[in-house]
C-alpha cells in the first residue's frame, strides 16, 4: 500500500510499504548430506527460492540452489558439503506483490577430519 502521515495541518510525501513474507529454516546433516527445509507464511505457492550460502570473502550470500514453493509452500533443498556452512532461504520472486524476504540464517557444523 502506499501511505501518507498527517499532524495537523503538515503532511508528508507518499510512501510506498512493501511487506515480505515470512521464511522459516530447519537443516540437518547426514555425514555428508545436507537437507534444509523452508517453509514460507502467509502461503505463496510458487514462489520462487534461493538457498544462499554465506561467503566470509565477500561478505555476502550467494546463491546455491533454486526452487519454487509447492502448493503448500514449502520446499526442500538437498546438497553435499564436508565444512561448516551458514545458509539462509530467500523468497527471490513472490507473486502477489509481495516484497523479497529471507529466513534468519542456519548454520551447519562441518564433518570431523577423519
């Protein structure tokens, strides 16, 4: 929507609020595997997600692997990694005129050396 603020007889510009979706994050490993699952409120089926991987060089997440939300809103992501990895979900395209939004981020401890 978009929203004005009045005191009185002063009034401001008009200002655009974009509202983003909530995004929730479970991970977990299995020796190598790594499966994280995100689920997205209020429901936006089809909606399309980002997991994003923290890169400490760049001080930035980049992508790692694209999806679209189910019809439940929900998706689920699987990749292999020995190290520990910080990750986050991204809602990249909403439809609905819904703002992007990511989840807090996760962080997945790395293997043992063997």
């Amino acid at each position: 929507g978009r929203y004005r603020a009045r005191a009185g007889d002063r009034t401001s510009a008009v200002v655009p609020v974009a509202v983003s979706p909530r995004v929730t994050v479970t991970a977990s490993r299995r020796g190598r595997h790594v499966t994280v699952r995100a689920a997205i409120s209020p429901s936006l089926p089809g909606a399309r997600l980002e997991l994003q991987r923290y890169v400490r060089d760049r001080f930035d997440y980049l992508p790692l692997r694209v999806a679209r939300a189910s019809s439940a809103s929900t998706a689920t992501f699987r990749f292999d990694t020995r190290a520990r990895t910080a990750l986050r979900v991204a809602v990249v395209k909403a439809p609905g005129g819904w703002s992007p939004g990511h989840s807090p981020h996760v962080v997945v401890r790395g293997l043992k050396a063997p």
